[in-house]
C-alpha cells in the first residue's frame, strides 16, 4: 500500500469511529514474500487492508492488531520457518520476518 492509500483508508475508518492498526514489515531475513516497509492497515471493526506475508501470517497479525487496539501498546511480532520445512507443507518460501503491530 502507498502511503496515500493508508492515509485515505485510515482516515476513512477513523471518521466512522473505528480505532486502526498498522501491521508493518520491519525485517526480513532468509526468504519472504514482503520486503521491508510492507504494510497492512487493520480497524477495530476487523477490516483489512494490504498484506505483511501474502497470507501466511496474516491473521495472527489481525489477532495482534486487536490486542494492541484493546491495550494501546503496540509490539513487533516475529515470524519464521526454514525454506525446508517450508516446502515440505506446501508454503512457497521459508525465512523470518518482524512485524511491527502498533495504534495508527
């Protein structure tokens, strides 16, 4: 997502009264599907926006963007599997990403 593109969704959702997270890609190491600076935007009202990993992980980061709408505390969120084991249960990639969770 463009930096505009979040700025409209995010304004759009905020004007409705919902809360929103911002999901972003803050490391990457090994193999990943998302560079760094990858964002997904997610509001209270469980709507999504973008993609951190093209859908490996994405709803434990939409868990964890409820966790941190609820607290108001963000936190980065580690994800990781080795590019074998990986392909052994189908995934196209391996590799570790961090994922920053944090109120918009």
């Amino acid at each position: 997502m463009s930096l505009i593109a979040d700025l409209d969704t995010a304004g759009r959702w905020q004007s409705e009264g919902k809360r929103v997270a911002a999901a972003t890609v803050i490391d990457v190491r090994g193999t990943a599907p998302r560079p760094p600076g990858t964002r997904m935007l997610i509001s209270s009202a469980g709507e999504v926006v973008g993609s951190v990993s093209g859908g490996c992980v994405e709803n434990d980061v939409i868990t964890v963007a409820a966790e941190v709408l609820s607290t108001g505390v963000g936190r980065v969120v580690t994800y990781g599997i080795s590019d074998e084991e990986a392909f052994g249960v189908g995934l196209a990639c391996g590799g570790t990403i961090r994922v920053l969770v944090e109120p918009w």
